[in-house]
C-alpha cells in the first residue's frame, strides 16, 4: 500500500485547494483558515465550485452540511447537486449552499432555549475542517445555530473558545516580546474501544439498546494475568485493524498508533494530535468509521464506557496543548523550565483554571455511562486534581514554599546495557492514576470517556485557561520589569491553588479524605457534577469569553441531565424486560426440568439422592420470587418519577433507580452461575469476550 499517495484521498486538503482553486481565491480561504480572519463571502462560488468538481470526480452525486447537534453525534442530510437544465440536470454548488444551509431545528434537543414553534436552525459552513468525501456524498463540516443565533451544537461554542484563547494567549506572549498570527490549541484523543461477534452481540437485548450488558456473572478469566495489554494481535483483530487504518488514512486521519488495551478484547487507537476542532470532527469520524469497519469483519465495536462490570472500562485520554501558529508550544518546558517565566506563567494558568473550575471540567465529562468507570479499578476518581511528575512538582513546590530550586534529578536515562544509547529522559513519569496530567508537554485530561464528543472538555478547558490569561494580562500589561512582575503572579498563583496538585496514587484509598480535607469537589454521579454548571461564576466564566450565554449555559447542562434521565430509563425498562421476559422463564423451565428429575428418580426409588436437585431447586425459585419483587419495586420507583422535572428525576435515577438495578443484577448473576448453561438465555462473558479468534 502506498501510504503517502493514498493518504487524505477523499479529503478536499490544502493541496487540493492550491491545486483546484484561483491564487486569489485560495490566499483568501487560507487566510481564514490560518489566522482567523473573517471568511470573505465574495470567494464562497469559486471555492463551492471547485469542491463539487472535485468531489464528483471523485464519485459524489450529494453534499451535505454534517455537524454535531446536542446529542453528542453527527447529524447529516443529504442534498443531490443535481439542478434542473431544460430536460436535463447539471450539477452544481452555489457559494450560497457550501455557506449555509436551513434546517428544522426542532427535533434536535435544545435544553429548552429554544421554542418548537420556532423551528429554524441554520448549519453554516466551517472553513477550518476540511470537506470530505464518503460514500458517494461530499461532507460539508458546519455549526448549527438556531434562528435567533442561539448556538445548537457542540461545535460553534468549541470554535468561541478556541477565539477566545487565541486572543488572551497573544496577550501573554506579547508580554514576552513574542508575537504570532494565531494561537491554537492542539488535542490528541487516544480512542478505546472493544470489538466483540457480531452473531453474540446480537444475542443481547442489553448491548443493543443500552450499548452495555446490564446483567453478567464475571468470567473466570479476566484481566488479572495482565497478558493483554500490548498483547499479540489476534488475526482478526489485526485484520481489523489494518482496515481501519487504511480508511482513517484515506481520511487524512492520522492514525498512528493501534494495541491491544487491558481488558479482554479492548483495543486503542491513537491519532497523532492536530488543531482542536479539526481532532474533534475527526475522532467523530474515526468512531463511525470504527463501527463501519467492524461489520464488514462480522464484528462489533463497542464505543461504551463501561460495557462489562468488573473489567477495564473505556477511555478516550485528551492530550491538549497550545502552540502558536509557527510551532511554539506553549507548554514545552523546554531544558530549564525553572527559568523560563513564560512557561511557568502558563504552567500557574492552567493550575488555576483547572482549580478555579474543577467542578465543570468534571461535569464536562459526566455521563450515564461515565459514571460506572470513574473511579473504578481502571479510571480516576471523579476528583479532579493536577500531576505534575517529579521535576516540575519540585520545581512548583520550591516556588511555594518560597525556596531556591536546585535542580536534582539527571535528565538522562540509560537501561543498563552498553549498548543501548543514553535516551533523554521525560520530565514527567507516567502516572496513570491522575486524572490530569503534565505528561512532558502537553497535559493529558484522563477522564473523558470513549463515546464522548471530545468537544465537551475541550470548549471547558480552552475557556478556562483564556480567562486565567486575560486575568494574568490584565494585571501585567504595562510593567516595567515583567519577568519579576510574573514571578510575583506566578507564585501567588501557584500558593493559592496548590491544592490541586496531587503528585501521589489517585487509586489509593487515603486520596479521597485526603481531598475532602483540601476542600476538593467530589461528585460521583452525572447527577451530582452537572448542577454546578447552574453557579453563577461557572456560568459567568462562559458568558466573559463570549463562549456562551447564559441562556445557552443553562440549556446545555438541561441537556446534560435530561440526557443522562432518559438514558437510565432506557437502562431500567430494559432489564426490566430481561428480567421478566428472559431470565425468570429460563430459571423457572430450569427449575421444571429438575423438579421433573426428582420425579423420576423417585418414582425408580425414593432412596435415590435428590439433595443437589433438591437445593438447586430452592434456590432458583428463591431467586425468580426476589426478581419479581425487585423488579415491581424498580417498576414503582420509575412510575414514580416526573421526567421532565429533570433535577428530581436525575436524582432518583441516580439515587434510587441505579441501586436497585444493582440489586437485581447481584440475583440475576448468582442464578447465572448456578443455571444450566443450556437454558440460560443470553451468551456469557465468556462467549461475549473470547469469541473472536
Ligand atoms: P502515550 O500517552 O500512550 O504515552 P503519547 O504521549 O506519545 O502516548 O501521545 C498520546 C497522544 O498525545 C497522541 O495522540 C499524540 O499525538 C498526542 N500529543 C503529543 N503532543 C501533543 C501536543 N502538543 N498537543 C496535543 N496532543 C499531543
Ligand atoms: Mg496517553
């Protein structure tokens, strides 16, 4: 395969334009796409008619505006080029249909901000994330608003925020004499996921409505050999995996690294990282795709947080950094970070921000689904705090306690053998237990689940991280000496917010009442994390970097609740089906086969044993009476809640509805293990994580 020749194929790319649009008009669409300038609307014809040719030589006969509505997912629909010509059609894009594009916005979820009767919602065009090619249809990247301007989608408040922090970081730099076109910042989303067969997925009411088993006894096997991880690749994974890589590629999606997770049948995916929103359109891609790939592999790709209890759950990790246009990454230490203000500067920044808002960095990530894998074995806990590693801690640490750094671990490592070379050590070990973490120079937001919309963190971060800059350039633009007068910032800073910096195990139990003492949020459920989003400083900090209103903060964590409400329901009913439907049939005509077992053997001999029988059979038809009860309560308590009240209703999902599904799993898994195998009505784990060869 010739990867250079076939990577971004299907990708209207910078190379493409230069090659298919006029010097002008191409100059004018880089300058958008490069330094933020306002799009020059005169150029839209040329570049919309350049774009259809290319894409119908490519087999396009559609376009459409593609974009990413409240839901989390994608949203496209699908427009021929066709234009009627006397009695035939020619095809065609106008300036006018690449640019904006009408929508009914009424069946897309709105938080309330907006009224059904007004329905109107516009999509209009993102000239930052190049168009594409899939399937016969040319996709157009857009942001979806509502009539009155209102933002729908997850994507017009990522590219606010990212205007926001490219106006407050040229601030800081320019205090420095450093000036630049633009200020981005960068993410690198490392994507897990589990591939399952397709013929046992199929077989389970629970992952297909739920994308998550809601009962299962544990494997005898599971992930304590540690052989897993980095594992040989099993030939149809490797099959799969070449697949993707091929159609990732073709996409201009640089995959760059594939392994096997943790758990049984859990993979990642690592891109190389690439501007903020272009990393987010294309790690929606990337999930869809994952799924495509799959079923042509008689497989199924799971995106779920936590599709097996008591196995490893999946993340996606959220490098992120920021760096100028001409490639200075703003969090690079570089070799004495102890005397580079500026990056200590932005180091105290981002302390603070992340002190400062923790609460809504941590609702950013909060989901129905999140929630089973936080603070689980395989995740950080639901605390939000900051890893530094060794050497930037020490460094932090002495400019708190107000001592002289001295420099003591050597920046170079050997493993020991002659002749392998001396490699520069990183800064930072790697801490897996932190949810947010230095990792040399980048930080990595360890909490983001799989299936999330990478934008969620990412408008939180870049918003939080400008307005630590504006409040930090405020305050020393126009000083005379602005490295002592940065000190004096960066130590205030970094004295009043050292709590957050947690260098130790985040696994370990003395953490959380550790965290307690320091005053540290610690909201476990979604339920519990999303209403600090109704805070007025939480919502203040939105509304000062022009990222949202009010109006859209408050619809947006409406949203967030409400989505979680109904998901747990959905969760509820279905095992309320499994329950009743599958699993006490099954355990009853258990119970009637050995009842009829015993009859037999006595009806040969009453002195014949019938003891297991006997006890198997008590057991099981204890079992279906708990079920049944269980299940009329978890029934009651559903009736019971009012829907659309969605803080009540998100917490008696939480409170009340999540633990007594926990209690008809414990019964349902207990009878799993003492039912026939033969009558239980759903593949096990062991069918469900061993099935692919
Ligand atoms: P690991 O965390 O497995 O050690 P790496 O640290 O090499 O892997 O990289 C993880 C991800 O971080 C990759 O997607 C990589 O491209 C990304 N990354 C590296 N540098 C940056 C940066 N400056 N900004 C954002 N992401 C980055
Ligand atoms: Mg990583």
């Amino acid at each position: 395969m010739n990867v250079p020749g076939m990577f971004g194929e299907n990708v209207f790319n910078d190379a493409v334009q230069k090659e298919t649009l006029p010097k002008e008009v191409y100059k004018a669409l880089r300058a958008t796409i490069e330094s933020g300038k306002q799009l020059d609307v005169s150029i839209a014809g040329a570049v919309a008619s350049a774009m259809k040719n290319w894409a119908v030589s490519k087999g396009a006969t559609h376009y459409t505006h593609w974009f990413q509505p409240l839901t989390g997912l994608t949203a496209e629909k699908h427009d021929s080029f066709i234009e009627p010509d006397g009695d035939r059609v020619i095809m065609q894009l106008t300036g006018k249909s690449l640019i904006v594009g009408e929508s009914d916005a009424s069946s897309f979820p709105s938080g309330g901000s907006r009224a059904t009767f007004m329905a109107r919602g516009y999509t209009a065009w993102d000239p930052t994330s190049p168009a594409f090619v899939k399937e016969g249809t040319l996709y157009i990247p857009t942001v979806f608003v509502s009539y009155t301007g209102e933002t729908l989608d997850k994507k017009s408040p990522l590219l606010r925020s990212m205007t926001a922090i490219n106006k407050q970081a040229k601030r800081i730099l320019a205090l420095f004499g450093i000036h630049c076109k633009k200020v981005s910042t960068t993410v690198g989303p490392e994507q897990e996921y589990f591939l399952i067969s397709e013929e046992m997925y199929e077989r389970r009411k629970d992952l297909r409505l739920c994308g998550r088993t809601l009962v299962g006894a544990p494997v005898s096997r599971g992930q304590e050999l540690e052989d897993h991880y980095y594992g040989v690749l099993r030939p149809k994974i490797a099959e799969f995996m070449a697949d993707l890589d091929r159609e990732l590629w073709s996409y201009g999606i640089p995959s760059k690294t594939k392994h096997n997770e943790v758990a049984p049948a859990q993979h990642e995916m690592a891109p190389v990282f690439s501007t903020t929103n272009t990393a987010v359109d294309m790690n929606m891609l990337t999930m869809e795709l994952m799924q495509k790939v799959a079923a042509r592999h008689g497989l199924v790709c799971l995106l779920h947080e936590k599709p097996f209890r008591g196995i490893n759950g999946s993340g996606k990790h959220n490098n992120w950094s920021v760096s100028t246009d001409d490639g200075l990454n703003l969090l690079d230490p570089g070799p004495s970070p102890e005397n580079n203000t500026l990056f200590k500067l932005v180091l105290a920044a981002v302390i603070k921000a992340v002190d400062d808002y923790q609460g809504i960095l941590r609702a950013s990530v909060a989901s129905a689904a999140n929630d089973h894998r936080l603070g689980a074995d395989e995740a950080p806990p639901a605390i939000i705090s900051v890893y530094l590693g060794d050497h930037l801690g020490a460094i932090v640490d002495s400019i708190v306690k107000g001592e002289n750094y001295v420099p003591k671990v050597a920046l170079e490592g050997s493993i020991g053998v002659p002749e392998s070379p001396i490699f520069p050590k990183d800064a930072t070990d790697r801490n897996r237990t932190s949810p947010f973490a230095f990792t040399g120079n980048k930080f990595e937001f360890r909490m983001l689940g799989s299936q999330a919309n990478v934008s969620d963190p990412n408008i939180v971060l870049n918003t939080i991280v400008a307005d630590a800059f504006e409040k930090f350039a405020d305050e020393l633009e126009g000083s005379p000496d602005i490295c002592k007068a940065a000190d004096a910032v960066i130590e205030r800073e970094l004295k009043a917010h050292s709590r957050i910096i947690f260098n130790l195990d985040g696994y370990g139990p003395e953490w959380e009442p550790e965290a307690m003492r320091r005053g540290l949020l610690n909201n476990k459920t979604t339920a519990d994390a999303v209403p600090v989003c109704f805070e007025d400083k939480n919502i203040e900090v939105f509304v000062r970097q022009g990222v949202y209103t009010k109006a859209e903060a408050v619809a947006r964590a409406n949203i967030q609740l409400e989505n979680y409400t109904k998901i747990i329901n959905i969760e509820a009913l279905t095992l309320l089906q499994m329950v009743r439907q599958d699993i006490i049939p099954a355990v009853s005509d258990y119970a009637a086969e050995l009842c009829a077992n015993v009859a037999a053997k006595q009806s040969v001999n009453d002195s014949i044993p019938c003891n297991t029988e006997r006890d198997l059979i008590m057991k099981l038809s204890e079992g279906n009476d708990r079920l049944s009860a269980l299940a009329v309560r978890l029934e009651d308590i559903l009736d019971g809640i009012v829907m659309s009240e969605v803080i009540p209703a998100s917490q008696a999902m939480a409170h009340e509805v999540i633990p007594v599904m926990e209690e008809i799993r414990a019964v349902a898994d207990g009878m799993e293990k003492i039912t026939s195998s033969e009558y239980w009505p759903y593949p096990t784990y062991f069918d469900l994580l061993y099935s692919v060869k």
